[in-house]
C-alpha cells in the first residue's frame, strides 16, 4: 500500500534536487569550512550559496542570515539573544497559540524577573492588535508572535504587528517555521527584526534552521565557542543540510505562487468535500487567512485518535489536535485557546499538503473519510439514538 502523506506541518519529504545537492558534502566535500587548507576552504564557497539562496526566499541579504540546528533553535536564540541585548527592559509579550518551542522559552524567562504576557485569540484563531496596543509599553523588550499557526493554519497579520511593536521601541520576532516556503515573503519592505525558519518544514534534512537577524537588529550570541557565522552561532556548521536548505529555498522560490494555487485547489475539495459528506464537523480557524496548505477538522462524537488510526489503516498520514500525555488525552493547547468545545478539540484531525500530493490521493481520502467517521459514529456512546 502507497503511502498518502497529508502530514506536512510535522515534516516533510526530503526534496530529489536537494538530496542531489547534499550528496557531496557527505563523502568528497567534507572538509570544515573553518580550516586553512584548500581542501576545507572550498566549502565555505558552498554555505555563501546556501545563505545567499536563503535570502533570496525571504527578500533579505544574505548577511542577514544565521544557520542553526532547527526552527527550535533559532526561536530560542532569537528569545534569549534579543532579551539579552536589551537588559534594562522586562516585558516579553507572546500569544497563546504559539509552538511549545516559544511558549516554553518565554514561560521559562518568568523565573528570570521577566513579566510574561500572552494574549488570547477569539474562537476563529484570530488576534486583538487593540490588545497588542494596549500591553506595548516603555519596558517592553520583545514582541514574539508566529507567523502562521502549525495546527491551523492561521496567519497573523505580521507586519501590521511588526509596524506596531517597532513604532514603540520594542523588538518583534516571528515564528514564521510553517510560513517560508508556503507563502510570499519580503523582508526587505518589511519591519519584522528577527524570523524563524527549520528546514525540514520546506523539503529540505532536519537539524538545519535558520535566524533572519534584520541588519542593525541587537542580538547575543546564545551559543557560545568558536567563531562561525560572523561568531553570532558558535559551532562547527552542518554543511550538508545547509547547502540542502539553500537548495530546497531556491526550489521553493521558483514556483511558489503556482504550487500555493495548486495545493490551495487540492486542499479546499479535501475540506468541502468531508463537510458536505460527514455531518457534525466544522472547520477549525479563520478561512479567509489560513495557510494554502491546511485544514483542520472537528468530527462530533469520535476521538481523533480513532480516526487516525483507521485512516492510519488506509495508508493515510495525518495528525490529530490531542497530545497522548501522562495517559490521559489533552486537547490541544491551541484548540483550547481558540476555545473549541472539549469533544470538537478531541475529534479534530490536521490535513497538511505540500507540493508532492495529487488530486488522485485527494480522491482516495474523501472516498474513506464518510466511511470511517461513520463507522466510528456507529461505535460511539455519546451519538444520540
Ligand atoms: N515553530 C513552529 C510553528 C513549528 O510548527 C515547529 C515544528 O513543528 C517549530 C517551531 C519547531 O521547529 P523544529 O522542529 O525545526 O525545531
């Protein structure tokens, strides 16, 4: 049975062209691009055309690119760099529907003094900038708010945002890991200070990120040792993945507008086609701004365990808002904020497309899916008679 991926916002399949392009650094090429010698020397030609390919995506200079191990990484460092840079400010505000890579890092920066705010999103997943405006004050140093939500799919409008938290003084970052490569970038017109990005996320290896650090933007280094990237990331480079993720970049940039309308056309017969054919399910998130990609789904009366484990039987990959933690099945953290009843949150399933699914997979899942939900509605205790 072929495999149907609908998982991308987890990760996605390594690129040929990308491959291709990583094979060399591993057995020829592998020298350290830190070294003295030709041999080692000549890599560092490599991570130029990778940082340049980077910052071609994002409309930026290439100097204004850190490599890092992953999207984790570079939220930390730019966390942590930007607060540490900025010592006589004390509020950080984030919201309540980033990655645990952000929320994490800001909720560990309390036991450090800092106050933490996180603002609410309403029941379409959507931001109150009057909030934002009302928390923006002298002692804010840090604004953090993603680019586009990894469950649902909704964007913020960032550089409204970026507008308003610069206009005060303070530094704004995004988390913009499932946002590069699914939709336009421009950094170059833009106010955005930091930007987050992990390469397994655009069809490039994981253990490669990358951190744009807008030019003039104060940010400490938070790994500390030698002196790579301009001694703003202290350790040896993995140049393979970084001349991967420069490649899966310039993949991503030839044709991002016709991929976007392709997967946006798979997407939507995905998503109407289950809401005309299973009823009690509704679509989690904003419609009019949400990744091209994305569709979270709400079925009444079923776990999404249960669904995804008879679509798991179908060879269909997808993902579920509930996190199996300590035993016990916790709707997720974004669910709740968006504040999506308890079993809408514990029957929701994640579709996520990229470039490589065909309207053939499309068909397949939308012939399965009335199948399976019926079926589990028919298992069910809480359908009424
Ligand atoms: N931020 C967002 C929005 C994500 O979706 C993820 C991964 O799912 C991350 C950060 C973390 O990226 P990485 O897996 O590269 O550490």
């Amino acid at each position: 049975m072929e495999t149907i991926y609908f998982d991308n916002n987890a990760t996605t399949k390594v690129a040929e062209q990308v491959l291709e392009e990583m094979r060399p650094l591993f057995c020829e090429l592998y020298g350290n691009p830190s070294s003295m010698h030709t041999f080692g020397g000549q890599i560092g030609r490599r991570i130029r055309k990778a940082r340049e390919q980077v910052a071609a995506l994002l409309g930026c200079e290439p100097t204004e690119i850190i490599f890092t191990s992953c999207g984790t990484e570079s939220d930390n460092a730019a966390i942590k760099g930007a607060l540490a840079a900025i010592p006589n400010k004390q509020k950080v505000i984030t919201t309540r529907v980033e990655h645990p890579a952000i929320l994490s890092t800001c909720r560990d920066l309390e036991s450090s003094g800092y106050t933490v705010v996180e603002l609410g999103v309403d029941k379409q997943g959507r931001l109150d900038l009057d909030e934002l405006e009302q928390h923006l004050d002298d002692d804010t140093a840090l604004v953090t708010i993603m680019h586009a939500n990894n469950e649902t799919g909704v964007m913020f409008p960032v550089e409204k945002i970026a507008r308003l938290v610069t206009d005060k003084g303070a530094v704004f970052h995004t988390d913009a890991v499932q946002a590069v490569g699914k939709i336009p970038l421009n950094l170059s017109t833009s106010r955005i200070d930091l930007l987050s990005l992990s390469g397994h996320k655009l069809h490039a290896p994981k253990g490669v990120g990358a951190l744009y650090v807008r030019k003039g933007t104060r940010l400490s280094s938070f790994m500390l040792g030698g002196h790579q990237e301009s001694g703003r990331r202290a350790g040896t480079e993995n140049v393979p993945g970084i001349v991967g993720l420069g490649k899966a970049c310039e993949l991503a940039a030839q044709n991002i507008e016709a991929e976007n309308s392709r997967v946006k056309t798979l997407r939507d017969k995905l998503e109407n086609t289950i809401l005309e054919s299973c009823p009690d399910c509704r679509v989690n998130g904003d419609p009019e701004n949400r990744l091209p990609n994305t569709t979270n789904i709400s079925f009444e009366y079923i776990e999404g365990e249960a669904i995804l484990l008879m679509l798991d039987k179908y060879g269909i990959c997808a993902s579920s808002g509930s996190a199996c933690t300590s035993g016990s099945l916790e709707p997720s953290h974004i669910l709740r904020a968006m504040g999506v009843p308890f079993t809408a949150a514990h029957g929701s399933i994640r579709f996520s497309l990229s470039r490589y699914n065909t309207e053939d997979e499309i068909d397949y899942t939308i012939k399965k899916m009335p199948q399976i939900v019926n079926r589990l509605r028919d298992l069910s205790p809480f359908v009424a008679e």
